[in-house]
C-alpha cells in the first residue's frame, strides 16, 4: 500500500506543519464562509418575508381603496340629499319671504294712498 502525500487543509502555507497561527486562522475562515452563508439565508428570508408583506400590504389597500370608495359614494349621496333638502327649503324661505315682502310693500302702498286722500 503506497502512502499518499495528502496535503492538511489547515497547513495554510504549504510547508508541511500546521502552527496554531494557522489553526485559528483556518477556523476563522469556516466560521465567516458559515456567517456569510447564515447572513445569505437571513437575506433570502428578509426578501421572502419583504415580497409576502409587500402582497399583504397591496390587499389591505386594495380592499381600504375599494371600502373609501363606497364610503365616499355614500357621503356624496348623502350630501346631495342634504343639498336638495336645503334648496327646497331655501325655495320655501325665498317665496314665503316674497309673499311677505309683497304684503308689506301693498300696506305700504296703501298707506301712502291713504295718508294722500286724507291730505
């Protein structure tokens, strides 16, 4: 059986001894290739998370948009009742007013009608 050179991956410098120096050195290079693949998965989970937020988020605006809408058909529906109420009774005041204006400028009248006769 022939022994084969099979070189330690620790051995940072190819010289055939792995010093201290190295093995530190070697576990800091696993542990930041296991860190940047943790921070890799934590990216995919934010931009998974970030696209089912974002979804939820255009529902429940689409659904608040479309709820303002009958809110805001009803208030105007509402506010033309309210208007046509008001002109009515405006049409109301504005006769009764002239009515009464016409009144008082026909006692007026005959007021002064009588006032001359008398003079």
């Amino acid at each position: 059986m022939s022994e084969e050179n099979v070189k330690n991956p620790m051995d940072l410098n190819g010289d055939g001894k792995v010093t201290l120096g190295e093995k530190v050195q070697y576990g800091v290079g696993k542990a930041q290739g296991k860190v940047e693949k943790a921070i890799g998965d934590i990216a995919d989970d934010a931009k998974e998370a970030y696209g089912k937020a974002k979804e939820k988020g255009k529902e429940y605006y689409d659904v608040a948009k479309e709820k303002g809408k009958v809110y805001y058909d009803a208030a105007k529906e509402k506010a033309k009742d309210v208007y046509e109420d008001v002109a009515e009774d405006a049409k109301e005041a504005y006769a009764e007013a002239k009515e009464k204006g016409k009144e008082y400028i026909d006692k007026g009248k005959a007021k002064i009608q009588e006032l001359k006769d008398k003079a």
